[in-house]
C-alpha cells in the first residue's frame, strides 16, 4: 500500500488469476463487487475478483497436476456444524522489501496464546493469532499496532465472550494510541488485518488493503474486501463525510480507504473522517474442509489473483506440508511478477497433515463424428 508520493504500480502483462489467456470468462453469479468497480481494477492492473474459472498459472511448476486446477469461489464458507473437528494451528511467514527502498510491513504469527502469554489469559484452547500490517509514511505506525493489538484484544472486558466487540474496541485503542504516543508521527500510518480464531471459529478483521483467503479444498474463498477509495460503498463513505476521491486517492494523499493512524487526516479524536480505522469483520466456523489460511499485504494481491494464491499454496503442501517454505513461494513468485511494493506473507494451516489429492470425476460422456463429418474431413485431408 503506497501514498501518493509512491511511484505508481504499473505492471505491463497481466495474468487474470493464472491465466495468460485473453478469452472472457463467466462471473460469479453471487459477486459482491459491482461490475464498474471490478472494470477499475482491471484498467489499474488488478486482478479481478470475481471470475468463476481461472486456469494455466504464469509459473507452471505449480500446476502440473489438473485435480489442482479449481476455480475461485467468491463465496464465505458455509458455517456447517461438525463437532468432531478441531484445528491444529501451524503458521509460516514471509516478508521481504522488494523493489522499495524501505521495509514498512510488520506481521505477528501467535499459533499459542495460552503459551504467548506469561500470564493466564481467559479463554479456551486452542486459541491463535495472526496479522499483518502495511505502514506508510515510516514503519512506526505498523511496529505499534503489531506490539500492541493483541493486548488490547485479550484485556478488552469483552473478551472472549464478545469477541467481536473486543476486536472492534481494540482497533479503536490502537488507532486512539497512535494520536497520542509521541514516538509516531501524525502523518504516519498502517492497514491492519488480524485474524482470531478460538476453537473453530475464526473472526478477521480488516482496516484497509490487505486481504485473507481461506483454502477450502483447493477453492479460494475470500474473507476480507480490500478498501479502496473507489470502492463503491468506500466511495459513499467518503463522500457522505466530506472527503475526495482525486485520482483513487483519498483526498489525493492515501490508496486505501481504512487505515490506523494517519492523523494529519482524520483531525481530531471522536470526530468522523473519511479515513476510518474501523474494522470489517468476518465470522466463520471451520470445517475439515478448509486447509489454510493466507494473509498477506498488497503487495501480494497487486500482481496475483485469490485463486491463484490457494493454488500454488495447495500444490507446495501436498509436496513438503511446510507453510514457511508456501509463504516463501508466494513471496518468490510475486517477485518474479514484478511487484512494486513489500511483500508479507502469512500461511496458516489447519491440520496436521498435507491437503489429500482431489479426485476429479471423469467425463462419461461419448463423442462420435457423423457420416457427413466423416465425409468432409476426408475430402480436407485428400486435398492436402
């Protein structure tokens, strides 16, 4: 996530998903993106979000096998219930500079609160957390937010009985305490997106352009909605409260439409800002079916669709079952993407054991050419 001041993101050659192909493909009919706003991002370079079929990623070492070809689904994860399931968390991280001159993402892999913490902390096991957090104008506002989220989420009176409150409150505190501390700018600033899971439920929470993909046996579902100034409910927003869009900027000086921090615009506390620092949340319950989690800063998004991520995630599992060595796998190839901004990478895995191969039924149906066919291709290849 950039300021104006960035170099704008210019990437030449584009793969929708992992496709190099430039044929249309169908929309899902239950997307949640209007049809102009994903016509903005893909003038701006973005991936699409919401396409029902994307095939042949860029680097094909990640999709030899075609049971991993699965198209991205847009959808949230049905709360199903299934009390026999319990997650075991294990994390890998990721993070480089990239192009940029400076490193301004910061992230925090909590796999074991109770372990976490010196002290005693009320809530059941397992519990785990995990976030990243893109700063701008320095890294101070994003090391802030990452030293001190958690605690404002497990001091919090409501939790863990109301977590999303807690979560909410604690956003709230951590942009509060920027204003106030001394040792971070004004027009210093960071996206926060953490993600809480306690048993089987899991709450993100998102202030800006980062984003969260659930693997759900090789389908991507997305957990978050990035926010940007031209988004449309982001734009209302915005509007409604006084601001401007120049350019898909906020007031002509950030890229995203939430942020922590960032007080040279919001002005002063308790007053209501086109730029928010209040989360959107997102509650699911996981089932055996959902594998990993990924969570990473724009950076990653920039140059790679959701569907995209969850394959090559899936495919390297299914090889070494190791999510530090995905995280670095998504890092590379962004890279090799050509990304313009730093890199930060979270996978989560819900089991101990790798994703099983998915069996793909096969086609019963038989295909025979007609006598005329028959005739005409005949009639082609004496010609010849």
């Amino acid at each position: 996530m950039a300021s104006a001041t960035d170099v704008s993101r210019q990437i030449s050659t584009w793969d929708v998903g992992c496709t190099n192909s430039n044929s249309s493909l169908p929309a899902m009919d239950n997307e949640n993106d209007d049809a102009s706003e994903n016509l903005s991002q893909s003038k701006a370079g973005k991936p699409p979000r919401n396409l029902s079929c994307m095939r042949h990623c860029s680097n094909t070492a990640f999709l030899t096998d075609p049971e991993l070809d699965i198209g991205v689904i847009c959808l949230k994860s049905p709360s199903t219930e299934n009390s026999g399931f319990l997650p075991i968390f294990r994390s890998g991280s990721s993070s480089e500079k990239g192009p940029k001159q400076y490193m301004e993402d910061e992230y925090i892999c909590v796999d074991n609160l109770h372990q976490y913490f010196s002290r005693a902390i009320n809530c059941p096991s397992p519990v785990a957390f995990y976030g990243v957090f893109d700063g701008h104008g320095g890294v101070d506002a994003a090391s802030f937010t990452r030293k001190n989220i958690l605690n404002f989420i497990v001091e919090d009176s409501q939790f863990p009985s109301g977590m999303k409150k807690a979560i909410k409150s604690a956003f709230v505190k951590a942009d509060h305490a920027l204003a106030d501390t001394k040792a971070v700018d004004s027009s210093c600033g960071t996206t926060a997106l953490t993600a809480l899971i306690l048993g089987r439920t899991m709450l993100i929470a998102n202030a800006g352009d980062s984003r969260a993909v659930l693997g759900k046996r090789g389908r991507a579902i997305e957990l978050s909605k990035d926010h940007k100034p031209n988004c449309t409910s982001e734009r209302i927003r915005i509007e409604r409260l006084g601001g401007v869009i120049y350019d898909g900027y906020l007031n002509g000086q950030l890229s995203v439409a939430r942020a922590l921090g960032d007080w040279h615009i919001k002005g002063a506390k308790g007053s209501k800002s086109p730029l928010s620092a209040e989360p959107e949340l997102e509650e699911i319950n996981l089932t055996e079916e959902d594998e990993f989690l990924i969570i990473g800063c724009d950076g990653l998004w920039d140059v790679m669709s959701s569907q995209c991520a969850v394959t090559i995630v899936r495919k390297e599992l299914m090889i070494h079952n190791d999510p530090e060595r995905c995280s670095k796998a998504l890092v590379k190839e962004a890279l090799q993407r050509n990304t313009c901004d730093n890199l930060t990478v979270v996978v989560v895995c819900f089991s101990p054991d790798p994703p099983p191969k998915i069996e793909m039924p096969r086609s019963h149906k038989r295909r025979s050419i007609s006598a005329e066919g028959l005739d005409r291709l005949k009639g082609v290849l004496n010609a010849d």
